[in-house]
C-alpha cells in the first residue's frame, strides 16, 4: 500500500449532508493557513496536533464500507494545504469512492491540479475579495479564494459555493454585493450558511 504522512485531526463514519445526495464519510485533513474569525474548529489549525488518526486506519475503515458507503470528502481544516492530499485523493478513489472536497481555495494551483480528481467541491467564498484580509488575518487570501472559484467554475465539476454569514461580519447590504459578484462571476449555487457562535476563534464573536 502507497504510504502518506497525511495528517487527519478527525473523522465521521457517515454523513448524508457533507456531499449532496450521497452517503458519505468525512476525513477532517489537520491544518488551515488562515485564522478566520469565526472559525469554530480551532483545534484543526495547527498543522499537527496530539490526537491524529492514522492514515493506515482510515484505509482500514474505508476497506469495510466500500459497497456501503457513495463517497469520501476530504475536508477540514484546509485539506489542500497538504501536499499528500493529491495521493490520498487517488488512493481512496481507486477503492471506488467518489471525491468531494470542502475547501476555503487557499491554494489555487493545488486545487487545479486536484480537480480532474474530484467529482464535487463544496468551495467557502467568505466576502468580497477585498474584503478577506481582516476575516482571515491573512494578507492576499481574497486573491486566492476567488482564483480558486474561477477554476472552479472553469472545470465543470459540480459545486456548491457556500457563504457563513455571521452578522457582524457579512451585513445584508455587503451580502447583496457578494450575491451580485458571485453572479458575475457564473456561479449558479451558492448557499448561505449560518455562523455557529457558539465558539468563535474571535472570541468576541461569539455569541
Ligand atoms: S478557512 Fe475554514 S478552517 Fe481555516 S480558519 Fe477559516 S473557517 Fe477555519
């Protein structure tokens, strides 16, 4: 078996609402470059952490539920921000899975190179590309969130592009903007989703 040093902060055996229309698990890929402020999965932002799960044993895993399981999403965390994501991707789709991702579009020239791999990406577009820099605390994120989402939209895999609104953050006025953006850009899904304050990197935001 091809070996990878991937590291996995997490892992939900079955889902029916991280891909749509399939029954899914979920492998939460450890690491993210930015530090959103409503982030609510803090302990997936380190690169590494004390309690990840080997790669070896979702292969395992995987190997029980092929014929039960539609589909394996990589998500995170920041999945492409793993170099050995493109080899992992391959591995699990040649046990007959299908590959979704839930990415934020950090690394552009990463998801390029994986989307001839996956077969629907769940991609975050926050804000307005301007507008990222004080969400994500990361210079130029903006940039590449919105390269991402145009070769997103470019590859004809299927997407949902997806919005967490916290109101302090995302006014209605600054929503209709990114609506009106995102139109111009081709994007015919985008979905709203609400913040979970129930714990915000930020802590002032949280509820
Ligand atoms: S991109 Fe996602 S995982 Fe990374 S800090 Fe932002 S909300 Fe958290």
């Amino acid at each position: 078996m091809q070996q990878t040093t991937l590291q996995i902060g997490g892992l939900t055996p079955m889902t029916t609402i991280d891909y749509p229309g399939e029954l899914a698990a979920v492998i939460f890929c450890q690491g993210c470059p930015w530090s959103c402020r409503y982030c609510h999965n803090s302990h997936l932002l380190p690169r590494s952490g004390d309690d990840l799960i080997e790669w070896a044993s979702v292969i395992d895993f995987l190997k029980q539920r092929q014929g039960l399981l539609d589909a394996v999403v990589f998500s995170g965390g920041e999945p492409t921000l793993q170099r050995n994501l493109k080899a992992a991707i391959q591995q699990v789709r040649a046990m007959g899975f299908k590959i979704g991702l839930h990415s934020a579009g950090a690394y552009p020239e990463r998801l390029a190179e994986l989307l001839p791999l996956l077969d629907w990406v769940g991609l975050d577009i926050k804000a307005l590309p301007e507008d990222y820099d004080t969400l994500t605390g990361v210079s130029g994120s903006g940039k590449k969130a919105w390269k991402s989402l145009q070769l997103l939209i470019a590859s004809g895999v299927a997407y949902e592009i997806r919005t967490t609104v916290h109101p302090e953050l995302l006014t209605p006025a600054l929503l209709k903007q990114l609506d009106s953006r995102l139109q111009e850009t081709g994007v015919v899904n985008h979905q709203l989703q609400k913040c979970n304050t129930s714990h915000c990197l930020d802590t002032t935001l949280t509820a």
